[in-house]
C-alpha cells in the first residue's frame, strides 16, 4: 500500500494546491493531510485523486462536521497500526511521553504529523515518524512548491517512507512529468 503524504497546505494563505501534488499523488491508495488543511475544498481536490484522511490542525478548529478530519487517526493497514495527528513534537521526547500526550497512549508502527512546515523521517523507539512539511508553504516561507512524502506499508516487512520535493513531478515541455 503507497499512502501519499501532505501537511499544512494553509489554503487560501497558500493560494491553491499546485499540480505537482496531484501528480506526485497519482496512483496511491490514500492520502492522509497532517493537518493545517484551513479549507475543506482542498480535501475534496485531493479526494479527487484517492481517499483522504486529515489530522485537525491548529488552523482547522472550525472544521467540525467533515468526517475526514480529526484531531488524531488511528488506522489499522497492512497490519500495521498508523497514526495520523498534526503535533508530534519534540523527538528528544521518549516514545511513551508523546504517545500519551498525543496518540491516546497507542503504539503504532508509524506516525504521520504535520505542524511545523519542516520536512523530516525519523525513527523513535522503533516507530517510523514522517513529517512530510508543507506542500505549499515550506518551513513557513512564502507560497512556493514544497514537498510531500509517501509512506510505503507491506504486511511483514516494516514502513517505509520517503521524502520528495515537488519540483520532481514539476511538468515539463511536450507534456512529460519527472517522477
């Protein structure tokens, strides 16, 4: 299962969602949003594409009623258990400590969260941690292409991620995309 990976998209800030994620995203088989979404028509653009799951964000309080987003997901896949939130900071914290206080004291095998616009892959304790920045407003600059990351689950074998900046699926003349 290939889940696509996106956070803190800030639209209208951001003034839309550039092309390059709707073919970065072509082809997999969710996407989760880590949260900042501030419109719910960008989870109908994106819903276009695969089903979406969204952690609410700090920005995203008004959004009550939208089935897709919650303050944390908790889903069973490829026999692994994933969380989705929007907070998951800081990594110098032991597992158990954020799992408390931000994952209602689960376990999973990986983690998917958004909040800080900064792009990193992680390893705590044995849980793969995937921030994948923002997509649209990378480390809180100006509207810019930012990246997304893909997460990568097998039953057996453990998460897999990876990070990609958008200029990789950025088209180019005679209508090829990179990537």
């Amino acid at each position: 299962m290939r889940i696509g990976l996106l956070s803190d998209t800030h639209v209208p800030e951001a003034p839309h969602l550039w092309d390059e994620i709707f073919h970065a995203f072509a082809g997999v088989d969710l996407i989760m949003h880590g949260g900042d979404i501030v419109v719910p028509r960008v989870l109908d653009a994106l819903e276009r594409v695969a089903p979406v799951l969204a952690a609410q964000g700090n920005h995203d309080l008004h959004i009550v009623d939208d089935p897709r987003v919650r303050p944390l997901h908790l889903v069973e896949l490829e026999s692994h258990l994933v969380a989705l939130t929007h907070r998951f900071e800081p990594l110098t914290d032991p597992l158990a400590t954020l799992s408390h206080h931000y994952l209602d004291g689960a376990r999973p095998a990986a983690v998917v969260y958004g909040d800080s616009h900064v792009e990193r892959i992680d390893l705590l304790e044995g849980v793969l941690c995937v921030n994948p920045g923002s997509a649209t407003l990378p480390r809180n600059m100006s509207p810019r292409l930012g990246h997304v990351a893909f997460l990568t689950l097998e039953r057996g074998a453990a998460p897999r991620a990876e990070i990609v900046h958008l200029s990789a699926f950025t088209l180019h003349p005679h209508g090829s995309s990179a990537g």
